[in-house]
C-alpha cells in the first residue's frame, strides 16, 4: 500500500495482482475506486461531491454505521462515514481502518455514548474485492446497531443494466427506485453494458437496491446531469437494529468478483 490523496482527503492506495487498485480516504474509511486489472474503474464517485470532509463522499463505499438512513435519532446513515477514521494493520493488497469512540467528534460522541471499535479491512484480489467490517463492543452495556456498505457500483446506463438474486427473475431500473430486500441468501449480479459483477455477503442479512432516478438526483446538491445513470447502489445491509452484547463481536463480509462471460 502507500498514501495518496483523493481531492483534499489523504487516502490508502491499495494495489493487488495484477495492477488492480482501490483507493481509500481515511475520512469514512471511504473506498471510491476500484480499477480491475483490466483497467476498467468500477464504482462511481459523482464529479460534484464534496472532497474535503465537510459532508459524506457522493459516490463510492460509504460504511453506514450505527444507524441505516433515518431509522434511529442519530445522524442519517450514521457517523462512521463522516468521521476520519485510523489505518490499521496492512500490507500487500490489504488495508484495514478502525474507528473508535477516541475519534469521533465530541458532539457525537455524545450523542452515541457507548465504547464500541469498529474496523474495515479492504483487500484487493485478482478480480475481486473484499471488505470485512467488524463492530465489537468495547464496553460494559449492549448497544444496538445497524450496518451498510452503501456501495455505488459503475454502470453505463441505466437501461442496459439488470440484477439478478434480489428477486423472483431480473429486475429493471428505469427511474426512481429504492426498496430494501429483507433475507437475502443468494448471490446477486449486476449486469450491465460494462460486464457483470457478482456479489456475496455474509453477516449482513438484507440488501437495499436505490438509484435516485431523473427527478431526486437533480435535488441532490452533490450529484450532477445524468450521473444518476451512471450507477446503481447495491448495498449489503444490516437494517433491523442488533443488539451486541459487551465484549461481543459483529462481522459482516463482501465480495465483489468480475464475471467474465
Ligand atoms: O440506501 C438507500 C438510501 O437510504 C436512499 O433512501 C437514499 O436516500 C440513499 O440512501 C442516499 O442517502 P444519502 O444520505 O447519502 O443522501
């Protein structure tokens, strides 16, 4: 690995076989590229987010942590994406970032008042990425929780895109869509004109499909023109709160893989 910036925020430069890399900013142990070692970029980052950690990255991997969306009274999504988060232990083709109640703001700390360490490890394989997300409860008392990995993948346009294992046969995305599927057990795949991805997740018992559509994404200060057809988010998630006991520990994984026809 070695350190890099993305915009104003300092980064971890993840490089794999065969040239594949990810890149990573401390704040949100946020990843917002991914090129295989075909050279092909396979998240989306919008031109107009913000990059100098006064608001959440539009685009990537936002790590969603306590909270998912507006489903609790803290911050929506939580705060673990707009916190700077630690690098941890690495090395070839791995990094990982912890996030403790030591960094967060004070305000928020606060606010969410429980000793809780949480950690990413991103790793860089031939053709696939793999993030491991661990919560533990550093503290005395059980916390609930809820989890994501809000992840933007890249896709040429909407209309050419199908995903596969969220549902009963293939489902299309024309315009607005934003459903949570509860239970998933498959592996879903993300077809679209530039390939297709297959996804797994383990720990994270549910998924959320979204993409803004025409209307919502022209509302969005950080998100420009047509990007909205430019991606899709599918999103590992754990969205019914979960209480971990102290000492306990949570684990959630994902894999992404290039499928090659
Ligand atoms: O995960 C889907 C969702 O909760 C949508 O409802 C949508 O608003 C999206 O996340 C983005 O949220 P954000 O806070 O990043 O604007």
């Amino acid at each position: 690995i070695s350190m890099t910036d993305f915009g104003a925020l300092p980064a971890v430069r993840i490089e794999g076989p065969d040239g594949a890399v990810a890149i990573v900013t401390l704040y949100g142990a946020h990843l917002v590229s991914w090129v295989t070692s075909d050279g092909q970029e396979r998240i989306f980052c919008s031109a107009k987010s913000s990059l100098d950690g006064s608001r959440a990255i539009r685009g990537g991997v936002p790590v969603i942590f306590p909270q998912f969306a507006a489903r609790g009274n803290g911050m929506r999504h939580g705060f673990a994406r707009v916190s700077t988060w630690r690098l941890g232990d690495n090395g070839d083709g791995f990094a990982e970032f912890t996030l403790t109640q030591a960094e967060l703001a004070p305000g928020v700390a606060a606010a969410w008042p429980h000793a809780f360490s949480l950690t990413l490890r991103v790793e860089v394989l031939l053709d696939e990425l793999r993030f491991v997300m661990a919560v533990r409860n550093a503290g005395t008392a059980p916390f609930p929780f809820s989890a994501a990995l809000h992840s933007y993948f890249m896709i040429d346009r909407l209309a050419y895109t199908a995903i596969d294992g969220v549902q009963e046969g293939e489902m299309l995305i024309t315009d607005k869509y934003d459903h949570i599927y509860f239970g998933v057990e498959r592996s879903i795949v993300l077809r679209s004109g530039m390939g297709a991805l297959r996804l797994d997740q383990q720990g994270f018992t549910d998924a959320v499909v979204w993409n803004p559509g025409a209307a919502d994404s022209a509302a969005l200060a950080d998100m420009e023109g047509d990007e909205y057809q430019h991606f899709v988010c599918i999103e590992p998630a754990l969205i019914e709160p979960v209480t971990l006991e102290a000492g306990a520990t949570w684990t959630g994984r994902h894999q992404i893989n290039v499928v090659y026809a």
